[in-house]
C-alpha cells in the first residue's frame, strides 16, 4: 500500500507543498522512481529541535586513560532492557570484558536488539548491505533518520559553513551515480521545509541528460551529499551555481579527489564516515577524522577483541548512538583505524573505510558498486562479495541457503551483459579475522 | 471443620509468641470462603504443621512465622501448588521446608546463605512461575517487535540528509 502525502509529510506547510509541486513538477525534473517523506510529528520536530541543541552544547566527556561518564547509565539500561544484551546474565564489572557484537548478530535477530521499553509505534525499517555484503535491516525512526540533518548543520558549522536554507530554498540534494536508484523530492521541516532531493546522476533516469544540469541550477542547492562517483559526474555537469559544500559518504574520498571537488566548486568538501548501524561518526579533518556524537564512544580492538594502546590500529568498535532502537555495546564496524589523541581529544587516524569501487562491463562500460547491490537486493543471500579479476571475469562469493544460482546469475548478467565471464561460489568465509571484508572489489580498469 | 486461625494462634504461642490479635487472625477466619481461600487456608495448616517441629518451639520466631503465614507469596505458592502435592512431591516437599525455614531466619545445617537462595531458587514454584511469566513476556515482545519491522520493511522509510 502506498503512503499519503499526510503520512509522508505529517507537519507539511504551505512553502513546502509548493517546494513540493516545484519538484516534481519542474520541466526539467528526473523521473523519480519511488516517493519518500520526513514523516517527522509535532513531538519529533521538538526531538530534533533538542539534538541540535544537545549537540551544539554537549562535548566528548572522556579523557585519555578513561570511560566517558555516560557509559556506565548506558551499559545498565542496555542489559536491563535489550533481550541480547540480558539474556548473557550479569553484565560484566570491566568494560574490557563485555563481549563484542558484530555485523552477523544485528543482521540474524535484529529485534534482540531493540529495548523492552522502546514503544514501536514510531518504527520504520532501513534495509542496507552496506560494505560487508551482509544484509542488515535496521530498526529505526523518523527522529533518527532526520537526526542527519541537525548532525550534518552542526559539523559543518563547526568547519567554518553555516547552513540557512529555509521556506522556498533548496537545502540538501544527496546525488548518486548508478544504473537503477531511488530517487525522490521531500522537504526538511526542521528547515522550514527547503526542499531535499535524493537523485541519480545517470543519464538514464533524466529525460534529457542536459536536464541535470538545468534542473540542479535551478534549485541551487545549499549543499550536496554523496559519494565520490557521482561528485565526479556532478562536476563534469559544468553546473553555473555553487554549493556551500559537498560532503562526501558511503565510500573514502581520496585526497586527488577531494583537491578536484574543491577546486572545481569552490567550496569545501566535507568527508564524513557514517554506518547505518549508527549514522555519523567522525568528520575528516587536518588529515584525521574527529569523532561528532557526544554520546558514541569509540575504541579500537585487536582480531581477539582486546583494546589496543592508543595510536595501534585495529578494528573500531563502537558503543552508544543515537538510535533508540539499537543501543549499541561494542558493536565492531570491520572498519580499521588508531585512536589518537589531538588537544586533548580522541580522534581516529589512518581510517580505512570503503574504497570506491567501479566494475566494467565486456563492452568497456562502468558500473558501479551500488548497481550490483541494487540488482541483488530482493535475492535471500546473508552475505556476498563480489570481485573482478584483471581480464575482467567476475566472481561472486555468497552465502545464503535459498539463494538459487541460477536467479543469481541472471540479476549479475542484466547489469553486466549476456557476455560478462561470471562464477558463483558459495561458501561462509568471507574474511580471515583482522582483515577487512570487502564487499566489492575490482582488478580490471575502468 | 478446622478452625485455621486457632490452629495459627496456637503455632505462634508455641514458636514463642507474641499472641496474635483478633484482627491479625481474621484472615484466617473468613465468614466465606472461594477455591483460592480455601487453598490457601490448606497450605496455611501444612505450613503450621511444619512450625510445630520441636526445634522451632519457644526461639520468639512467632512475628516471623505470622508474617510468612500471612504473605503474599504463600497466596501465591497455594494457587500455583495444592497442598496436598506439597507433602507427597518430594521437590515440593523440599520448597515448603525452604521457605519456611526461610521465613523463620534460619537455613538447613551446613548451608551457607548463597547456596540455600540458590537451592531454594531452584526448587521454588514461585520462581519458576514467574520465569515462565517473563520468558512469556520476552517472547511475546520479540515476536512484536519482529512483526512490527517485517510489516514495516515492507513500507516506505524516511528520508536522510546523506548515505551511510
């Protein structure tokens, strides 16, 4: 059944449901492929309104040597009301001790992670494969899903960029690059409804592929997110209009990059590394990326899980957030990174997150990462990563009882082409411990 | 007929008193009584059987005693055991003596205080009550909290500033 406008945009003002029209009616406007609204309240709208206010004024409360304060009141409300969580018995006296979770528990029983106590009537679900290949629905709110927008204002505040947008403007437009996406118009209440765009930079979801550039000028959008695949298309688009800045997500923007963007537009490119597990974590800068949730605490741990000294890399490990439906303890990210300490503050160095990585087709033509994830996403797999060898030649290893080969092939070959050289292994072993999984990962240039 | 609340008056003047009051005993008088009273009068008899035992008498456990024969938990025991399962069952044998003993500050020679809870945990019908009633609960909301996200999977999410 599909939702209403009521029900997408409970709070919808006058300027926003001309914002709307303008959007979906706007000569030059995509074809979108799915609709999408806020769906924030009255009661969320006053939620927001406090994390912006709990964010600008709360700071990271741990030193060097020691837990944050916060973290003993989240541990004990966690083990009392998140059946995972209790059913392990008495929560142990050292933090050292509590065993870690991973990816495969919140992927297998995500409900064995939301609190006893967290009423469902707000619930909405977000189903992700993220960079292991593993599929994870991720229980979750309209307050935490907007939660993005007083997160992104305030780390870009904190970067010299004040974000205004208001009745009438263009806030955020989150562009990607890929064969098939969702693409929709909203607008961001907490923002006086400016409108928000998720859109396709491919050529195929637009009328007219000069149509990206005329409809973007025309909404000149305060910012634009997305990841570096598609800045590199937005910059080829020889936009007229500037941004206040690009921030960049989903996969590492290398440096080479990041100079071009900035050059190009003539504003700062932001690189933010954020999980659906927990949203936004830290924020690239002076080369190291600095933690922005007052309430998310950071470690870093070795393959058996033991705390290594500040600045030794490892696996960083997660405890805390801003989803009150997943209280996270030590959830490990299979991101590598140090914990280093700069003016007193913890910040992570040397992170390796995930690399943007383009496919090619026997044709030459590029297909990107979130092609392959899209084409897959309806197939019953636990996990899968895919990789391609110099010569081209694809393999896919994936795990997942009912996944039936044949349909696998068939989703791999409508994104490739009937020629592509394609090999299905399935099998459990995905990465040996310590070592990154990567979910997409290519030899051949493209 | 019994006359329970004698029989009571007369277990805790032996346990060493104090003497009850009218009003202290009138539970165990009532003018009528249902199934569930009548039960609990039946275990409040096996229960002043076992306080008569020639070790308790004259120790001044008779507060003690009152107090545990007028407990909710004795309710509780009467609805969930009969009485008569409590002196022919072995197991249930065992949890009447424990909690009585229990009750009167006392615990089985050779025992210490952890492992008389803990026996007294284990075979204890109450407990075991009320673990079925919370993984009852537990279960009831895991099954909630697992249809709530597979109904709304299936429905539109809300959009975010920026992939993650």
């Amino acid at each position: 059944m599909t939702d209403s406008d009521a029900e997408r945009f409970p709070l919808l003002t006058d300027p926003g449901r001309a914002m709307l029209k303008r959007l979906r009616e706007h000569p030059h406007a995509p074809r979108y492929t799915m609709e999408c609204g806020n769906r924030v309240t009255a009661d969320d709208l006053v939620r927001l309104q406090a994390f912006e206010q709990f964010l600008r004024e709360t700071p990271l409360d741990w030193a060097e040597g020691a837990l944050p304060g916060w973290l003993d009141a989240h541990l004990e409300r966690a083990y009392a009301q998140v059946p995972a969580y209790r059913r392990r018995g008495p929560r142990p006296a050292r933090f050292e001790d509590i065993p870690t979770i991973d990816r495969g528990d919140l992927s297998r029983a995500p409900w064995d992670f939301v609190p006893d106590d967290a009423a469902l009537d707000g619930l909405i679900v977000h189903k992700t494969t993220g960079t292991t290949g593993q599929i994870l629905r991720v229980p979750t709110h309209p307050v935490v899903s907007s939660g993005s927008f007083p997160l992104l204002k305030v780390v870009l505040e904190r970067l010299g960029v004040s974000l205004t947008a208001g009745p009438g403007d263009v806030g955020v437009v989150l562009v990607g690059w890929q064969r098939k996406a969702f693409t929709y118009p909203s607008v961001t209440p907490q923002w006086g409804d400016a409108g928000h765009l998720k859109l396709n930079l491919h050529p195929d979801d637009w009328r007219d592929p000069d149509d990206r550039a005329r409809f973007l000028d025309d909404l000149d959008p305060e910012i634009y997110t997305g990841d570096p695949v598609a800045f590199e298309v937005l910059l080829g688009l020889g936009l007229r209009t500037r941004p206040r800045a690009l921030v960049s997500t989903a996969t590492t923007l290398l440096p080479g990059l990041r100079s071009k963007l900035e050059a190009g537009f003539g504003c700062p490119v932001v690189d933010l590394y954020s999980l659906n597990e927990c949203n936004a974590v830290a924020v690239a800068r002076d080369g190291v990326y600095e933690l922005i949730q007052p309430r998310l605490y950071v470690e870093i741990l070795d393959p058996q899980g033991q705390p290594v000294s500040d600045g030794q890399r490892g696996e960083v490990t997660l405890t805390g957030g801003f989803n009150f439906y997943w209280p996270l303890i030590r959830y490990r990210t299979n991101d590598y990174a140090c914990r280093i300490w700069r003016d007193g503050r913890p910040v992570l160095a040397d992170l390796e997150g995930r690399a943007p990585v383009l496919f090619r087709t026997p044709t030459g033509e590029r297909r990107s990462g979130l092609d392959v994830t899209y084409a897959l996403k309806h197939m019953p797999l636990a996990q899968y990563a895919l990789h391609q060898a110099t010569d081209g030649a694809l393999t896919l290893r994936y795990s997942g009882a009912a996944a039936r080969p044949d349909q696998l092939r068939d989703a791999l070959l409508e994104v490739f082409g009937p020629n592509q050289a394609l090999e299905l292994v399935e099998t459990d072993l995905f990465a040996t411990p310590g070592e990154k999984m990567r979910q997409y990962e290519s030899d051949a240039v493209t | 007929m019994v006359h329970v609340g004698a029989v009571v008056h007369d277990t805790l003047m032996e346990l060493g008193g104090p003497e009850p009051t009218i009003e202290q005993l009138r539970s165990f008088a009532p003018a009528k009584a249902d199934e569930a009273e009548r039960r609990r009068l039946r275990l409040a008899l096996v229960t002043c059987w076992l306080f008569g035992e020639r070790g308790f008498r004259s120790r001044d456990l008779g507060a003690r005693a009152l107090e545990f024969l007028s407990s909710a938990e004795l309710r509780e025991l009467a609805g969930l055991v009969d009485a008569a399962k409590l002196i022919g069952d072995g197991d249930r044998r065992e949890e009447l003596a424990r909690l009585a003993l229990r009750a009167l500050g006392l615990r089985p020679d050779g025992e210490t205080p952890a492992q008389a809870q803990d026996r007294l945990a284990t075979v204890s019908s109450v407990e075991a009550a009320r673990l079925f009633r919370e993984s009852q609960a537990a279960e009831q909301r895991a099954r909630e909290v697992r249809e709530a996200m597979a109904r709304k999977a299936a429905q539109e999410a809300a959009d975010k500033a920026y992939r993650e």
